[in-house]
C-alpha cells in the first residue's frame, strides 16, 4: 500500500496526503508545488521519509503494539516486558500483575493496560479544523475519492460550532467527550430553543433556535466524530445514542395561477432581471443557484441544459444532485433571456459566449441572489400582497419550484416530473434507453409551451 496519496487542489498544484504505513493514520498533507503528476509523485517519495521520521514515537509504539497482539507468550516473557516498560516509564503501573496472567487473559490484557500516554485533541479545534475547507483531511479525503462537498456547506456547518463554544470550555476534550455531556448540551440548546427574551451583548433580542437548527448543531459535532471513529481517534461516536429529533417543516406556500398572472402582468418590477428570473423559475421549476448559473452556452433552440449551479462561496459547482439535465423552454422565455444576453455590459467575448445571462456587476460573477428575492418580494407588494401576507404564507422565491411541480402534476407522471426537475429517481432502470428520454423531453416540451400560453394568456 503507498504511503500517500495524490490529488489537486485550487490552482491545479498537487498536494500529497500521507498515511503511517503502520497504523494508517493521515500524519500530514503538503504541497507538491507542481502541476506535473510524475513530478509530484517523485517529490512525494523523497518527502516521504523526512515526514515519517517527525513523528517516529507513535508509529514505532503501535507497530509494537501490533505484533503483540498478534502472538501468544508465556508468563515470563510477558513479565520482562512489563519490567522493561516500568524501567522506561516508572511512573506508570500495570492494570494487573504477571502472577495474575493466564493464556486467555493476554489479549484483554493488551486491549486494556495503558502503558502509552494518551494525546487529548481539543474539543472545540477538532470541530472547528474538521468544517475547514482547506484544513479539513475528511474533506480532503471526499476530494481526492471524486466525493463532492462544497465550500459553502463547510462554512454553514462551521458557523455552528459557535454554539458548541457557548457551552464547552476550551479544555474539554474529544476523547472524554461523553454521551451525558451531550445531553447536557441538548438541554441547553433546548433553553435557547424556548427563550423568547434573550438578548446579546448589544441588547438586541436573540432569535430562539428551531428544532431543526437545534438538530443540525449536533450533526454538525456527530459527523466529526464519526470521521474520529473510523480513523481510530475513538472507540465510539457519542452521538449515536442520542434520541433523533422529529422536525416538521413549515409547508412551502406557493401563489395561485392567477396570482401567478396577474405578478406578471400587472406586476411592477425593479428590474428586468429580477422579472425574467421569476418568469423562468415559474415556467421550469429551476432552483435560484442554477437561474443564477445560467450562460448564454447553456440556451438551447428549444432547452435549457442546466449544467451548473452557483454559490457565492464556491462559484460555478455541479447541481444539487451532481447531474446535468435538460429542461424544456418555451420560445417566448428563450427570447426574453436573449434579450437580457444582449443587454450584458460585459462586451468582450467571455460574455458573448458564456457570460452569465443574469449578469451582475463583474463580468465573472452573476446578479446576487438576495437581489433577486428581494425583487420578487417587492413586486408580489406592488400586486397587493403584502410582506405579513407573505411570511404567513410562507411564500418565498423558491416556492416557484413547488409551484411548477404542483402545475404540472396533473399533466405529466412522476417519471417525468423528476426528470426535469432533477430528483434522484427512485427506481431508474438500467435499460431505459436514450431515445425513450427524448421522446420524454418531446412530450414535456409541448406540455411546458401549453403551460406557459395558459398561465400568460
């Protein structure tokens, strides 16, 4: 087994990960400083023994440890080397004495006498390094196995661990990290949860915390230990056993079809942008990240072939589900999205030919999401619907999406309906061939452009 392993990160320079070839345990990752693979591997091999020989004391411990437990001794043999540990280490004692040893006691004996001196990781670091995008080995490990993880949902899930530093102290510890101290977290959280009147240090009311965020505070701790589990920081992933919290979440509202109509025929729009971001959401159930992504490449004769999704932390990514898919588009959407193409201020030829069709201040980043949502709430006003009546509503820019998978539901089967909406299909057969999928688009073509003339006549 090799040592290490390669991969590239931002910049298209190699970096290596290299594991004890002993207890195969990540010791470190460095920086090839190269775009050439040979050259990589060769600087990694010479790398190599330098690294190893950093951190020789617990490699050459648990190799010691690991043919011991390998083999079977007589009493005596197994006192010298209690001896030989106690000369090296006086101040540590056996968990029992060699007159007390039998054959069938060695080996949990060896599971369970611990002459080494135990590292404790920092509690609150652990979490904290195990969220960093580019310090994270979890991560890098998902990387350099073709595993996606986006930037951004790393930094979602480090904001959490502020919740976790409210309540642990700096020196709590992974290793002692209990299921009772978890609990005990829990109940606060839950205090957060209900209080009503907390206030921070500006004085400023605290929003109390959901059942889901309370849930996804402490999956945001449970993944990294189980990560400690697998990588033999721990024995067990405290987390477990604790009761999984039931979270309802409010239903999405969506407007009705004539709602939907009269938004944009009588609708007043900030910005054409904002207007013709609505229009194709509502029309092909695409999320905002992938309105957002959309490139003049992207536009078809009769399709939109959605291929990216953006994130302000991440950039251009894959869609939510990692696949690429195609969604019908009427004529009358395709023209309005050219003519916002035509209007890119961007002139050069990035922006001809991929430029972003929802182009926003720079020519390499898109129109801002909170733009647009800010618009479709400003204009769902300008037609009587107020901000209450929104939020009572639960009525937001992603309730576009629901609003096409409910319209369309009762023209198309489920099959359909997840093909151009990109859900992972439950049941997809090995053998459903590729002129079967077009003809599936066909229908769904003439099904949207008859959506589109019923809802805009």
């Amino acid at each position: 087994m090799r040592p290490f392993y390669i991969f590239k990160r931002a910049g298209n320079n190699y970096y290596a990960q290299f594991h004890d070839p002993v207890t195969h345990r990540c010791i470190a990752v460095r920086s090839m400083g190269t775009k050439n693979k040979e050259e990589a591997l060769a600087k990694a091999w010479s790398m190599f023994s330098g690294i190893q020989k950093k951190e020789p004391q617990e490699s050459e411990i648990m190799g010691i440890i690991n043919t011991l437990s390998r083999k079977s001794y007589r009493l005596e043999e197994i006192a010298m080397l209690q001896t030989l540990i106690q000369t090296k280490y006086p101040e540590l004692r056996p968990a029992v004495s060699a007159q007390s040893v039998t054959a069938s006691t060695v080996p949990d004996i060896l599971e369970h006498t611990a002459f080494i001196p135990q590292k404790k990781t920092p509690l609150l670091k652990y979490i904290a390094d195990f969220w960093d995008f580019e310090k994270s080995d979890y991560v890098q490990d998902k990387l350099a196995h073709g595993q996606r993880i986006g930037k951004r949902h790393c930094y979602e899930q480090a904001n959490l661990v502020k919740y976790w530093r409210e309540f642990f102290t700096d020196d709590a510890t992974l290793e002692e990290l209990t299921v009772t101290q978890l609990r005990e977290f829990e109940r606060y959280l839950q205090k957060r949860h209900e209080n009503t009147v907390l206030k921070n240090s500006n004085g400023k009311p605290i929003t109390p915390l959901s059942t889901a965020t309370m849930k996804n505070i402490i999956r945001c701790g449970g993944i990294s230990f189980g990560w400690a589990v697998k990588q033999g920081y721990i024995s067990s992933n405290p987390e477990d056993a604790l009761t999984q919290y039931s979270t309802v979440s409010k239903e999405r509202g969506i407007l009705s079809a004539e709602e939907a109509r009269e938004l944009f025929k009588h609708g007043q729009w900030e910005d054409e942008r904002y207007r013709v971001a609505s229009l194709l959401a509502m029309i092909t159930g695409m999320r905002l990240g992938e309105i957002q992504a959309l490139r003049r490449c992207d536009i078809g004769d009769d399709m939109i072939y959605v291929r990216r999704a953006w994130s302000p932390v991440d950039g251009l990514k894959c869609p939510k589900n990692g696949k690429e898919r195609k969604v019908p588009l009427p004529p009358e959407v395709r023209k309005e999205l050219l003519d916002l193409v035509s209007k890119n201020p961007h002139k050069n030829m990035f922006a001809e030919s991929d430029g972003f069709v929802f182009w926003g201040t720079m020519p390499d980043k898109p129109l801002v999401s909170n733009q647009i949502t800010e618009g479709f709430k400003n204009a769902l006003h300008s037609i009587g619907i107020t901000e209450k009546m929104r939020e009572e509503r639960n009525i937001v820019f992603h309730s576009w999406r629901h609003f096409y998978a409910t319209t369309i539901a009762h023209d198309v089967d489920e099959k359909h309906a997840q093909m151009v909406l990109g859900h992972e299909t439950p049941a997809m057969t090995k053998h459903y061939a590729d002129h079967q999928r077009a003809k599936d688009l066909e229908e769904m073509t003439s099904i949207t452009n008859a959506l589109y003339k019923k809802l805009m006549a």
